[in-house]
C-alpha cells in the first residue's frame, strides 16, 4: 500500500484560504490589466517608507532602493502570473529571510501589505463588474499568503533566536555546576579535616577523603 503523501505546509495554507486554480486565473487575468500600474506603485510604496524612520533606516541609498523597486514590479508580476507551487512559496520565504537578516521591524510587513491591497484594490475598481468580484477574493487569499508566509520567517527567526540563547544558558549553568564541583572538591574533599556526615538511621552516608584515609589507616593499626 502506497503511503500518503504527506501535506507540505504552503499547501496546507492555500487549503485553509480556499485558494483555487479559479483564483489562479483570475489573477492572472487581473495581471494583464495592472501590469502597467506595477511601476507606479513601487514608487508609490517606496515613497511611502521614507516617511518612516524605522522602515526607511535599513535601506543603504537611493541605488538599492531602485533596485528594490524593479524587484517589486517583479514581485507583482510573480504574483499574478504564478505559478503558486512550492517554487512560488520558496521564492517568497527567501524574500522574507532577506526582511529578517536586514532587521526590517515586523510590523511593517502588516502595513505593507495593507499598502498593497489599497493600490490592487483601486485598479479592481477600474474593472468590469462580473470580473471584479472574483479578483478581489482571489487577491485578498493571495496577499494573505503572501503575509502568512513571510511572518512564518520571522516565526523561524525567533525560534532560531531562542534556541541559540538557551544553548549559551546551558552551556553558563554547565560551567557553574563544573564550577561548583570543583569548589566543593575544594572544600570538603581536599580539606585536611575530617567531615562525615550521619543519616536518620546513624549510618555513615557521607565522609571525604581525609575520613577515608584515617578510617583506613585506624583499621589497617587495628
């Protein structure tokens, strides 16, 4: 018997939102009419960051910006066009590693995106009303995985974080308890006195090193 095939996670997204190959058309079809808009809203979304210090402080200068803004016309294209495979999901994680490494504030993925929809949903606006309907579910699912997607790698990053800081814990309490061995031994094993320790019954349950070495020597003299 075959074993099933085990359910990758953008899939298991996409079924959640209900996201269908008629949204797929539809997208695609939406594409052919908002290509010629892709430009002017980049600039748009750009212009829009330099009002925000935090979100505009992770830019280097005016070259990579317009880079970044010929790769969101491509962004858009992408999401238009698909395929929505697991290439589309790897292509857009890589992107949201990229938001993690340069320290972008998560917040600003929610409102980028609210930015996005804004933009898309006054092009639907232009559109016949039997296509309309269609294309405005069909971005409101893929915006929604589009974001879903990107927090899944700020989710890792955390994660990554947290397991790295509990690893130097671990390590800091394996020094200390190394630390306090070797005090004790110090102390008590090392110490030229005798130190014996008696539990509820009167039996010897504990003695050091120089108890061993008297205890041995008196029944060694007897």
């Amino acid at each position: 018997m075959n074993e099933p095939t085990q359910e990758t996670l953008f899939a298991e997204m996409k079924r959640y939102v209900r996201f269908t190959e008629e949204d797929a058309l539809a997208l695609a079809r939406f594409g052919e009419r908002a290509r010629e808009h892709f430009p002017r809203i980049a600039l748009e979304f750009y212009d829009r960051t330099r009002e925000h210090e935090k979100a505009h402080a992770v830019f280097t200068g005016e070259a990579q910006i317009e880079r970044l803004r010929q790769s969101m016309v491509r962004w858009m294209e992408r999401l238009c066009q698909g395929p929505h495979d697991e290439s589309y999901y790897a292509e857009r994680a890589k992107i949201g590693r990229v938001h993690v490494k340069i320290g972008l504030p998560q917040r600003y993925m929610f409102t980028a995106m609210s930015l996005m929809r804004t933009a898309f949903h006054g092009i639907v606006d232009e559109l016949p009303v039997e296509d309309s309907s269609a294309v405005r579910g069909a971005l409101a699912r893929i915006l929604d995985l589009e974001l879903a997607i990107m927090l899944e790698t700020y989710r890792d990053d955390l994660v990554t974080r947290i397991q790295r800081v509990e690893r130097v814990e671990n390590e800091r309490l394996r020094r200390e308890l190394a630390r306090s061995e070797h005090r004790y031994a110090s102390a008590v094993e090392l110490a030229r006195v005798l130190v014996v320790g008696i539990d509820a019954t009167g039996c010897i349950a504990l003695f050091n090193n120089e108890a061993e070495r008297v205890s041995g020597y008196a029944r060694d003299e007897a």
